[in-house]
C-alpha cells in the first residue's frame, strides 16, 4: 500500500455539510442589507431667479434641474460634490418600503421615541406598526383596527380616515379622526379609550350643541397640554376637547365667513396648534373653504380670531396642508389653488414667499405639508409622487427625489428622534426615508437585523386570527369533500382574505355551503329507522275518521254503560226558528 495517498477536497461537499453541531446563530450582513435598501442616486435641484421649480430631466434615477448646460467639467465636478453634501445633509439616501393598507394612506404618526407607528388610510383601517419587532422579512402591522367598526359583523358600516396623531406629551393615546361627527381616542395598543358625543343637528346656533353635527375633517392635539385636542368640521366649528373629562367639549369656536352666499358657515380644512414665540401662548391657526386663514389665541378667549385673512387662498378650494414652525413666528400653508404661502404671525396680513406648486386636493383632501423638527426646512409631495425639500424662508426647492413615480404623496413626517422622513403615497406604500450616517433607530435597527427564517405561521392561508374567532372554512367535515377544502387553502378566491371574509368592508360575509346543505335527507332512511315517520304526509282528520265506526261498535272505554245509557235527542227547529234564534243571539252580543 502507499502511504501517501491523499484524498482530494470536494468544494461542494464540503459546503454542503455542517459546520457544527447544535443551534446555529443566524448572523445578518448588515452592510449587504443597507446596501440593498439604498435609493438610486439623489441630487440636488437647482432653484431658478424667479423663484420657480424649472423643469426636471431624469437621467439614471436622479432628478436635475434645467438650468445652465453649457458649463466646464471642473464645475461639473463641483456641482457633484455640492449635490452630495446636500444628499447627505437630509435623510433620504435609503429607504424601507411598508405594504400594509390597500388604498390611499390619508395620515401618519409616530410617538415621542420613535418605535411605533400608526397608519390610517381610506380603506376604513388603522394599522399598528412596531420597529423592534420588525425585521427585513417580517415588515408587516401587528394589528389591524377599524375605529367606525360598531358591531362585529361585515356587514357593518365603515367610514375612512382623515387623521390621526400621538399625543406628543402623553404618547399613550392616540387622536383618530375618521368621516363621523365623532372624535375618538385610542390607546398605543389600539383599543378605545374615548369617543366624543354627536351633536343636535337641529339647534341653528353653534354654541349651543354639544358637539360636531356633521363630518370632521381634521383635529390635532395641544403642543403642551395632555389633556386637549381641537376638532375642525364642515359645520363651521373648532371644538376644544378634554380628554381627562370623558371627552367634555369645553370651548366652541364658531367661524362666520363673510363670503357672499355662504349664509355664514363653511368647512374648516386644516388645523394646527403650535407654539408662540418669545414663550408667550400658544397659536391656534384654522384654513376654511371660502380661502381665510384665521388664527386664535392658544389660550383664549375665542369669540373673535386675533388675526384673518379672508383671501389667503381660492375660495372654494381645499386647503389642506397647514404647519407652525417651531418658534411660533411662521406659517405655511398649501391650498388648493395650487400654491404654497409662508405667512408671519406677527405681521398677519399679507404672505412672506408664495411659490407655484400643483395641489392634489381634487382628488386627495389630504395633501400635507409639514416644517422639519428644527424649522430650517419645510417638506412636502408633489402630484408626480416626488418629495419636495424646500428653503423655509424663500420656499425655493433644496431637494427634490422621486419616491413613489405617478403615484401622488398624500402625507409626510419628520421625526425629530429618529431623523427620518416618513410618506404615505396614493398606491397604499409608506415609505421610511432614512440615512444610516445620521439617522438612528427606526428603520436603520430594522435593516441591521437579521432575516427571520420562514416559518409555517408566516403563511396567512395556513394561520387564522384567533382574535375574529375560527373560520368556517377551516372547518373539515368528517364526511366532506376533503379535496375542495384543501383547494381554497391552496388558492383562496380573489378578494378574501385568509379567513374566508371578504377584503371590502361593505359586502357582506357569505358562510361557506356544508355538504349537508346541498340535498335533503334519505327519505327511505328517514322512514325506516325513524318510528311513525309515515305519518308527516297524512291528514289527521281522516285519521281519525276511520276509526269512528270501530268505537262506536266496540267502545273499550265506555263498554260498561253501553246498554244503560240513554239516546240522545235532538230538537227539531224550522228554518224560520233558527233564523229568529240567530237575530237573538246577535242582539244579545251587541
């Protein structure tokens, strides 16, 4: 033998095998996983003199604007390197992307620390999202809550939602506004705490009802205060809330419009509750559908506004979008009119800047626009579904990238924590905008963990929601058709969720048909085994007939005084007797 033989190593043998024994840590490759979630390259637009937005060229992902072309390549050069450090200054050079409603997302939010967020949209839903629980392959809600639900069947009426928004002292409720005249508060686990009351529709004067008589478009919390809110609705009105009072109303603030044919009433769009400069009162500032701006002191009293402008916007136009910086001193508006104002509080008569910018109020009333934490830029959507970072002071475009391309954004959020940039689109998308340089937690700690393997209760057609009980179509009947339950498990039918209910809330859920349903019983079975079956199908009258002439020739009861009993007789009375007897009968009932 030789004793130098040696066996060769099998490259794909030896990666098939196991490395070890026992449990096997999954490890993440953190900088494959940020990588992949990298956007395509950002830069920055270039703001014209005249103050416009320019025409944009999008060449390889990257959205440039059109402006001077004829330039050499050592400013080319520089450009770029301006271009990245305006990229780098905000957080959008990744992104992780939430599928979870099915139609337009209306209204975000996210509380104080950053790790829960809460989606509304007009699918009639609110979804519960938690970062620390989520991981690149698991980016789903844990709970699903519809707050218009008022019984448990489909069959119930829904409404969309207009907004909703963490308390930002108490990040333990949350204020949901949905198309009712009633406000709602929920817990951070979705379950409902509060619920304003509706008011009188009849009473004319607004003072008088306890609450909104018609469809509420918006509300907000107090920027210091825990305990109230403020509602605006299409009866003309922002009501005061407190909460710690089982949602007692505890001021009404009535609009009267001026405007020729308005009667005096109009619908309040937007409202915002910021902070005052030189820390004085806060500011309560409100947009109505005639175009007036009008603000409040935060504090009261409220029966006339400090400040209004009657013509900030186009009458009858939405104005959506409406935010107060952080010092108090400003405030941007986006109205319906396709334009975007910057107006001082101090000096509330006539706009700062005004820049032309296309409004999606036609279709979306939602059309948000939001100031970043620290009031130096201002963010908001465009119609082509770019976000739009813009100068607070000038309104020029900083930045400009596309996020969802054809699809509008809806809403916006700058978390100040996390310093992310969070947007809701009209394809259902919400999209966490972030830089892993300069953002921290929230979508970075999602992308930096490692994939959940995939496990038999990842699969929504083999799991039910214990929580909306067990389903008919989970159910195997010992004698049913075995293959037909295993095909709606394999392929559920178009429009129904897992457990067999209908994905629109307005229709009705059909039960699933038994194979007992389809055919009656075995009549020859039925009358067989069960005694007197027979007789289901016979006149009882006749039953009983046939044995008149069998009793009365044999009695068994009444056989002792057959021979002893006497004959009945009975009188004989002419048909004139027994009319005359009826007249009697008759003139005795009356």
């Amino acid at each position: 033998m030789d004793d130098d033989f040696v066996i060769e190593e099998d490259e794909a043998l030896k990666s098939f095998l196991p490395h070890g024994f026992g449990k096997q840590d999954v490890k993440a490759n953190v900088a494959l996983q940020i990588e992949r979630s990298k956007r395509p390259s950002v830069r920055a637009t270039k703001a014209h003199d005249d103050g416009g937005y320019g025409i944009a060229n999008q060449e390889h992902g990257s959205i440039t604007a059109n402006s001077h072309k004829d330039h050499d390549d050592d400013q080319d050069d520089d450009d770029d390197d301006d271009d990245d450090d305006e990229e780098a200054e905000f957080p959008v050079s990744h992104e992780l992307v939430l599928k979870t409603h099915e139609r337009t997302i209306t209204s975000m939010t996210l509380d104080a620390s950053g790790s829960r967020l809460v989606t509304g949209s007009t699918d009639c839903t609110v979804k519960f999202h938690d970062f620390a629980s989520m991981t690149p392959s698991t980016l789903r809600a844990f709970k699903s809550v519809d707050p218009t639900a008022t019984k448990t069947s489909a069959s119930s009426e829904t409404h969309p939602i207009h907004h909703v928004e963490f308390n930002p002292v108490s990040p333990t409720s949350i204020l949901i506004v949905s198309a009712l005249p009633q406000v709602k508060i929920f817990s951070r686990d979705g379950e409902p705490i509060g619920e304003s009351v509706k008011g009188d529709m009849y009473l004319r004067d607004m003072h008088n009802t306890k609450g909104h008589i018609s469809e509420i478009t918006t509300g907000t919390w107090h920027p210091t205060d825990r305990d109230l809110c403020v509602t605006a609705g299409t009866d003309s009105t922002l009501r005061i809330w407190d909460c710690s009072v089982r949602m007692m109303q505890k001021d009404v603030i009535v609009h009267k419009s001026k405007a020729a044919g308005s009667a005096g009433r109009t619908r309040m769009t937007a409202v915002a509750w910021g902070a005052s400069p030189q820390g004085n009162s806060s500011n309560l500032v409100a947009a109505a559908l005639d175009g007036s701006l009008v603000m409040w002191g935060g504090n009261g009293p409220y029966t006339r506004p400090s400040a209004e402008i009657r013509d900030a916007h186009q009458r009858d136009t939405w104005s959506g979008g409406l935010d107060i910086s952080f010092d108090g001193r400003t405030v941007v508006t986006r109205g319906g009119d396709d334009t975007i104002k910057l107006w001082d509080t101090r000096k509330f008569k006539t706009p700062i800047s005004t820049v032309t910018h296309t409004s999606t109020s036609s279709q979306y009333p939602s059309t948000d626009i939001k100031y970043s934490p620290t009031s130096s830029s201002i963010i908001t959507g465009s119609e082509e579904g770019s976000l739009h970072i813009l100068n607070p002071a000038t309104l020029k475009p900083e930045l400009v990238t596309p996020v969802t391309p054809s699809s509008p954004l809806t809403t916006l959020l700058w978390h100040p924590k996390l310093n992310q940039i969070l947007t809701g689109s009209a394809n259902a998308e919400t999209h966490v905008l972030y830089n892993p340089s300069i953002s921290s937690r929230g979508a970075a700690t999602v992308m930096s963990r490692a994939p959940k393997r995939r496990h038999i209760d990842d699969d929504p057609n083999l799991t039910t929601d214990l929580s909306q009980g067990l389903s008919a179509d989970a159910i195997i009947s010992p004698n049913g058709n075995l293959s037909t339950n295993r095909q709606q498990h394999s392929k559920p039918l178009t429009g129904l969720t897992a457990s067999g209910r209908s994905r629109d809330p307005r229709r009705p859920h059909v039960p699933i048909t038994t194979p007992f349903a389809k055919s009656q019983p075995d009549e020859k079975h039925v009358r067989d085994n069960i005694p007197l079956s027979s007789m289901r199908d016979e006149d009882p009258r006749e039953a009983l007939l046939k044995y008149a002439d069998k009793a009365e020739k044999d009695p068994i009861f009444t056989g002792a005084w057959r021979k002893t009993q006497p004959k009945t007789i009975y009188a004989e009375l002419s048909d004139e007797e027994e009319e005359e007897g009826r007249e009697k009968k008759k003139a005795r009932q009356a």
